[in-house]
C-alpha cells in the first residue's frame, strides 16, 4: 500500500489493520523514552539512597539540600531550552489532544523528560505518570506527524502513546486502557480501543523484558476482607471522599494564589519547602513508596501515621501548585494508602484485628484515586494490576463508589486534570459539530476528479464546463499561485447562454492534507456553500476538492 493510500484509509473512523501496525511502532518508540526515564530516575536515586524512592535512610542535611539541587537543574534545563513557561503534564496532553489533535511541541517535551527526571530523582512529591503521559503522547505522535498522517489519526497513536507510556511506566495494561478511554480520550470506540490496546501491550512486554515481570505493590498481603467490614468501608468511601475534595481545593487554592510568581522563584520555594518538609517527616518524600511501606513495621505509632498524611498532603499540594513536574497520581495514592492505614488503626481498636493495615491501605488508595480524578473504573483497575490481587474488587468498589459519590455529589469535586485546564484557560470542550467532524479526515471524503486552467476569460470558461461530464473545473490564478476558484453553474439564475450571468466563480480556502473536516466546516462556515482544496505539503499542489454540501451529508446523514 502506498503512503497516499495509507493516508486515505486511516482518515475513515474505523478499525485498520495498518492503524493498528503504526500503534505498535509508536507504542515501541514510546517505551523507549519511558524505560529510559524511568530507568535514568532509578539510577540516579540509587547514588544516595539505599533503595529507590526510600528517602528515610537519607542524612537530614541531604533531605534538605536535594530538592534544592533538582530545582537548580530543571532551571538549567528550561534556561537552555529558553522555554520560559511550562505547561506540561496530563492536563496539557489533554489540551493538546482537542486543541492540535495530540501534536506536543518539542521543547515542551525537552522540559518535561529532564525536568521530571531531575523532580522525581530530587525527592519531590510527585509522580512519574505526568511525565510518562506526556512523553509517551509526544513520542507516538511525532511518528504520526512525520508520516504527515491525517489528524484524527495522529489524536488516536498520541492515545496509544499515553496508554503505552503509562503500561510501560507501572506495568498495568489494562488500566492504561482503561485510563486513557475513561480519562484521556473520554469515549469508547472500537477503531481506538483496538489500538491503544495493542499499544498498552507493547509497554507491558517492553518494561517486563527491561525491569522484570513484576507489580509495584505485590508486597501486600493477600486481601481478606470480612463481611462485618463493609459498613465501615462506606464510611471509609466517605472520608476519602471529603479528603479528595479537600486535596483538590487546597492545590487550586496554591495555583490561584501564586500565579503571578515567577516561575524560577515559584520553583526555589517549592524547594525549600520540600525540603523542610522532608526534614521533619522524610515518608513525605519521593512519588509513594517513602509513605507506604512504613506501614508494615509493627511498631508504627498512631502520630506517626498522621504525621505522614499530613506531611505528603501538604507537601504534594505545594510541590505540584508551585509548578514542579511532575504527576498527581503517585502521591494521590501514597495519601490514600495512609489514609487507610489510618482508618486501619482505628478498625483494631474497635474490633482488634491488627492484620488489616495493607487491606485498608490498598483500598484508601483505590477510593483516594478515583475521588480526585472523577475516574472510578480506572483506579479499580490500577490498584488490582498494581497489588495483582483480584480479591481486592469487591471491597474496592464499595469503598470507591462511597468516595466518588460523596466528592462528586455531596462535595461537588471535579476531575483535577479539568479544574487545572480551566484555571490555565486551556479550551478542552468541544462542540457537538467539532467532536462528530474530527473524527474523519478531509482524505476521507475528498474528490479527486477536478480540471484546472489557467485561462479565466468568460468564453474558455464556458467552453471547458461544458466539456467536463463529471468532477469540478478550477481556475488557477496566474499572478497568485495559491489562489485556486471553483466555476459551477448558478441555479437561481438563467442557464449558461452568451452572457456571463450563470457562471459562479468562487474563491476556494485552503486545507492540509492532515486536516480533518472540521478545519473545512469553519472555513466555509460563513457562507455555507462552496467547496475548499486540499494540498499536500505545498499550497499549490492542489490533489482535491472538498464541497460543503459533503460535509453537510456527513452530519446529517453519517459517512457517506
């Protein structure tokens, strides 16, 4: 099959072999810079640390003074890039994905591979998802984008990359399907779901083959959960709830409250604060695990516990307001698991079970997740492939219904990802017309049957109109070689005849071969009649025309 073909078949809405063969070539390119960010991470953490993402073995003054060597770097990196402002991160690939259909600029991707490199290595509380979303988008649409591949596709292969990127990140396909479908891309749809599956695949085998076959959180216990346990896990659904939507609000509040800051001072203040935090309680350092496996020692004091919560909330709310790359799932999850250890400790003192520490652990981060992000299916299906324990589903969906009906009904919490979109005044909705239109390609429903002259006299018009028995006649401008017109006959007036009145000659607008019939729709929006042309690469290589009355068919009538 031929590129042009190609273009042609992948700028239709439905399942393609070749779509799904460009998936995993992107979701291969994807891991790459995944296992390798991730890798670069864990090395550099285990210079000064005894295990990654330990920070409690780490001398006080180094607690300090290493969130201030990372904000010195990310300066560094911004300032050789002269990237002065920052948007990166979920909340941007999501307005990338409506805005530019998933295209992510290059320095933006340059910051946030270094920059979260340099965040997670320096002990910031962050997560590695932001990162992994981002490049993952960034590295699978680049593919598409050199390819010059119609637009709505390049939106699905950047989907493909984020599911990738998250699989190859934590070694959780299913979720990274899930994620991406329910938080991403917001739709179900077979010609994606196929690809992006494939594409979550390829990062699970790629980051097995590099880091070995295992689950973040396998070292939990298997989950026993009794019966008697579900009223107080209602209850526990409620309180994650309440503090999703206090979590939420907080990071806002610093958002709001520091924006007019400059950047390298918002940056150094975080870092200060960082480290202050991580002086007086290191569990609060690092994306989660500082503040999870402290759990397990039998000797852990019940202020210890709340010294920690308290500590990786407010150290995750300054950090991610003040502009840190870096993600929010990592800690949102750490939050919950302490949570839950918290509420464990108060379960064994009513009914002296001490065994169920890691059960409520599991489930605080299940309902924790699923709260902040407005995203219930994919944290069930996180916390199962991330403790691989199917056990685990039940209590997990009492506790994450509870939560999410309290934050979102009671609370009236919102997805971060959308309150930070809205805050950065980043359009992310689309209007029925725009979301139906973007899903075909111009290639799509583009008619290749055209005459051009270069000959705009009334006569040799005429004359080459009457000739053409099927397709359109366009003249080419001598004097403007990107002005192409379309020459059809006027029905409202009388028939062709020596006079000039029936001709209708109209200006045609121009649209990338990439583009999608959006782009067409609102450049004929105003007159709603008309056709545009379609080049490819250079405005006057014209290989198509597109007419209104095309598009108009497909929003009334479906594909034709």
């Amino acid at each position: 099959m031929s590129l042009g073909s190609l273009r042609k078949k992948l700028a239709k809405p439905e399942p393609s072999l070749q779509l799904c063969l460009l998936a995993i070539l992107g979701a291969t390119l994807a891991s790459v810079f995944i296992i390798l960010f991730r890798y670069s991470v864990e090395s550099i953490q285990l210079l000064y640390l005894q295990t990654a993402d330990d920070y409690t073995t780490l001398p006080e003054f180094y607690r300090f003074i290493t969130p201030l060597i990372a904000v010195c770097f990310i300066l560094l990196v911004a300032l050789i890039s002269r990237f002065k402002y920052a948007r990166m991160g979920i909340p941007f690939v999501l307005y990338r994905l409506k805005s530019a259909y998933g295209v992510i600029p290059f320095k933006n991707t340059l910051t946030q591979f270094f920059g979260g490199i340099a965040a997670l290595a320096g002990g910031f509380s962050v997560g590695r998802e932001g990162p992994a979303v981002h490049i993952g988008a960034a590295a699978s649409s680049f593919l598409g984008n050199k390819l010059s591949l119609p637009y709505n596709s390049i939106r699905i292969l950047c989907a493909c990359g984020i599911a990738a990127g998250i699989s190859a990140s934590f070694n959780t396909p299913l979720a990274a399907v899930i994620f991406v479908m329910e938080v991403i891309l917001r739709e179900y749809k077979l010609h994606i779901f196929v690809p992006v599956m494939l594409a979550s695949v390829i990062g699970s085998l790629m980051t097995h083959a590099f880091f070995g076959p295992y689950h973040e959180f396998e070292f939990f216990a298997y989950v026993a959960i009794d019966f008697w346990h579900y009223p107080l896990l209602i209850l526990f659904g409620i309180l994650l709830g309440t503090l999703a939507k206090a979590f939420n609000s907080s990071l806002m509040a610093v958002l709001k409250y520091t924006r007019d800051i400059h950047m390298a001072r918002r940056l150094m203040i975080a870092a200060l604060l960082m480290g202050l935090i991580g002086l007086i309680v290191p569990h609060s350092m690092g994306a989660s695990l500082s503040a999870i496996t402290f759990l397990f020692d039998s000797d852990t004091h019940v202020w210890l516990i709340l010294a920690v919560l308290v500590a990786k909330f407010l150290a995750t709310v300054i950090v991610l307001g003040l502009g840190i790359p870096g993600g929010i799932i990592g800690p949102t999850l750490g939050i919950g698991a302490v949570a839950g250890a918290l509420m464990a400790l108060c379960v064994s003192l009513l009914f002296h079970d001490a065994s169920i520490a890691g059960d409520y652990a599991l489930l605080g981060m299940a309902g924790m997740l699923a709260a902040t992000l407005n995203a219930p299916l994919a944290a069930l299906l996180t916390i199962v492939e991330l403790s691989n324990q199917l056990a685990l589903v039940l209590p997990a969906m009492v506790v994450i219904t509870s939560a999410y009906l309290t934050s979102t009904q009671f609370w009236q919490n919102r997805s971060i990802f959308l309150q930070q979109l809205e805050f950065q005044q980043l359009p992310y909705q689309l209007t029925p017309v725009e979301s139906s239109l973007q899903k075909y390609g111009v290639l799509s429903h583009i008619d290749t049957r055209f005459q051009l002259i270069d000959n705009d006299e009334t006569k040799y018009v005429k004359s080459a109109l009457s000739a053409i028995t099927e397709g359109h006649l366009i003249i080419r401008d001598k004097t403007q070689p990107h002005r192409f017109r379309l020459v059809d006959i006027d029905l409202n007036l009388h028939p062709v005849d020596s006079d000039n009145s029936a001709l209708k000659i109209t200006d045609m607008p121009a649209i990338d071969s990439q583009a999608t019939l959006s782009e067409a729709y609102y450049a004929l929006y105003e007159k709603r009649d008309g056709a545009v042309y379609i080049y490819q690469k250079s405005m006057d290589n014209i290989i198509g025309v597109l007419t209104f009355e095309k598009i108009r068919q497909v929003l009334t009538k479906g594909a034709m």
